[in-house]
C-alpha cells in the first residue's frame, strides 16, 4: 500500500528540519561569534563541538532504532531539544555556554537525518527514500539559508536562531505517536554488523577526507562570502540556498541512472568539490560564487544519493537504520577533524590558503571513493 502523504512529511520533515538548521544556524552563526569578536579557531570549535557531539550519537541513534523499532520517538525527542536549543542560543554571548548549547544542538539532531532516511527507505525502498530524502534536506538547507540572510540582513539574528525553534516544535509534535511498518529486529548487533561489506571502510573514508578539507571552509562560509568576496547578507544567502536546489534536483536525475554504478558516481561527486573551491579562491563578484554554488549542489547531491543507496542496499536488512546512520557519521566525523585543523591554519595563514589546502584534499577524495571499485577489477 502507498504510505500517506502525513506520513511521508512525518518521516521527512525532521530531515528537513535538520538542513533548516545547518542552512540557518549551521552557516550563520559563524558571522555570529565574528560579530562578537571570537577568532577562527573558537568560530571552528563551534562546528568542532557540535559534530563531536553529533557523530557518536548518529551511531547510536541508528542502532536504537533498530533495536527498539521506535524511530518516532527518537524523532520526537530528538527535535524537541533542537528547539529548546536554538530557542536559548541569542540569549548568551558566553563562548563556554555557547558552546555547550551547540554540543547539546548537535545530541539533538543526531536522530533526524539517519532515522528519516532509514524511515522514508522502508516506505518507498532504497532508491526511492533516498530521493525523497534529498528533497526534504535540498529544500530544507535552501530555506534555511534563505530565510537566514533574510533574516540577519533585516531583523538580526535573534529571528533566525527563533525560526529554527519554531520548526523542530512543529517536526517533534508531527512524530509524537509516529512510527513507519516495523522491520525484522536483529538477534545480535555484533553478528549482523560483520555482515557489512569491507568496501564499506573506503567509502566512508572517502567521505570523511572529504569533509577533512572542506569543512573548515563550509564552516566560515558566510564570513567568507561576506567579509573576503564582499557580498551582502541578502545575496549571501541566495548563494548559500542556490547549493541546495541544485543538489534535490542533480539527486532525483542520479537516482534514475545510477543502478549498478554508485562507487562511479560517488568517486565523481567527492571529485567535483575541488573545482568548487578553485571558484571561491578566484571569486571577486557574485557570479563566481552563484556558480561555484550551483556546482556545490550538484556535486553534493551526486555524493549523497550514491554514498547512501551504496551503503543502505549492501547492509542487512535488520539494519537498516544503523545503516542510514553509516553516512552521517562519516560526514561528521570529517568536519571533526577538519574545523580542528583548519581553525588555527586560518588564524596563522588566511582562509584563502586553507582553500587552496582544500583543492588538493577532496581532489584525492575521489581516488579513495572509487577504490574497491578498482580492487574487484
């Protein structure tokens, strides 16, 4: 039976709400803490503490879900404390408590991406979750950018911190009760997780060295864009949001023709983010960075339906959530290193040769993707 419209958006929206929140507070509130005079090593702790917050905890989210079969409670709580979260972050100016609140944000939305993913997957099956899935995160990181240049650009950002707030409330109502059709439990965690394939180690090994050398720069963006290319708020924003559009749409064209080819794919998309980078170095006007954002879009989206079918359609069926979860955690675990590494490079050099460190690390990226792919032959 064709699960219902209601529960499509239950299953959804905390994706949504998730890339709300990294294209709101995510890419805001680096020029936040800039504002209140932090330097590029404490602005990089901020996205530091949040991923070492969130990338255990999207482990254990996915295998909680597994073994409980309550994704929907997990949901429920899970975006009831990103809405308490954001709600308290304008409130201080304290880097310690700052800090801790983004720790706390990132406990919070650990369950969002791999339980939705992992929910929409049992509805629709692999290829079609993971599609709807990318609709949901394109469309969420879009607003949240959007609404978050808007926002800082004409009311400050007490106003985006709030709008956050407002939309885990309303995702943490919709998944109060909630719960997609059960799936077989697994007798044992360990014996199903020998079950994975070895390719799996070099897939999220790509995906984090990815992430190594890009996130330092995602997590200065909106300084970057603002303070070194000289664009506004307003048109930072649309830039910001352009990333997202375009990976939705490069996600639902991949997921038609990639069957078969995801290691290809996957390797490209880790590839493109180097070009990317090549334009924000040499960006001195809108154009420039409106197309590098383009490209982002379609690079990440490339990446992020190949990487999940890969890692969702290869693991036991009983966990499928744990799974889902596999993705996330490399991701994270890359903007770990990464703002740790890039934070005090940017305070000693300048974000721009950070960005040309970048250029070379996600190039190299894509060699790591495609290796089993290459072994097998």
């Amino acid at each position: 039976m064709r699960p219902s419209t209601l529960d499509t958006i239950r299953a959804g929206l905390p994706a949504f709400t998730y890339f709300y929140t990294v294209g709101s507070i995510g890419f805001w509130i680096s020029l936040y803490a800039k504002e209140l005079q932090w330097g590029y090593t404490l602005i990089n702790l901020l996205a530091t503490v949040y991923f070492i917050a969130l990338t255990p905890s999207n482990i254990v989210a996915g295998i909680l879900a597994d073994i409980t079969g309550r994704p929907g409670l997990l949901l429920t709580l899970g975006m009831a404390g990103n809405g308490v979260t954001s709600l308290l972050m304008p409130h201080t100016e304290h880097p310690i408590t700052l800090l801790a609140l983004r720790a706390f944000q990132g406990i919070s939305l650990a369950t969002s991406l791999p339980l939705a993913l992992g929910s929409l997957s049992i509805l629709y099956g692999v290829r079609g979750g993971v599609a709807i899935t990318v609709l949901f995160t394109g469309s969420g990181m879009a607003s949240g950018a959007l609404a978050g240049g808007l926002l800082v650009q004409y009311f400050g950002f007490t106003h985006l911190f709030y709008s956050t707030a407002l939309i885990s409330f309303v995702a943490s109502l919709l998944s109060l009760g909630w719960e997609p059709p059960p799936l077989e439990r697994p007798r044992s965690i360990t014996e199903s997780l020998k079950k994975m394939p070895p390719s799996y180690i070099a897939v999220i090994t790509a995906l984090a060295m990815r992430n190594t050398f890009s996130s330092g720069v995602f997590a200065i963006v909106s300084i970057y864009f603002t303070k070194h290319v000289g664009l506004d708020s307003h048109v930072t924003g649309l830039a910001l949001a352009l990333n997202p559009v375009t990976q939705a749409i490069t996600s639902l064209l991949v997921s038609r023709y990639i069957s078969g080819r995801e290691l290809i794919y996957y390797s490209l998309g880790l590839s493109m983010t180097s070009i990317v980078f090549t334009l924000y170095y040499i960006a001195n006007d809108p154009i420039t960075v409106l197309t590098a954002q383009l490209l982002l879009g379609a690079s990440f989206g490339t990446v992020m339906v190949s990487g999940n079918m890969y890692l969702i359609s290869n693991a036991p069926r009983e966990l499928r959530y744990t799974a889902s979860s596999l993705f996330s955690f490399a991701f994270n675990l890359g903007w770990i290193l990464g703002t740790v590494i890039a934070g005090p490079y940017m305070d000693v050099h300048t974000p721009e040769s950070w960005i040309k460190v970048a250029i070379i690390g996600t190039l190299a990226s894509g060699i790591v993707g495609i290796t089993p792919l290459i072994a097998r032959r």
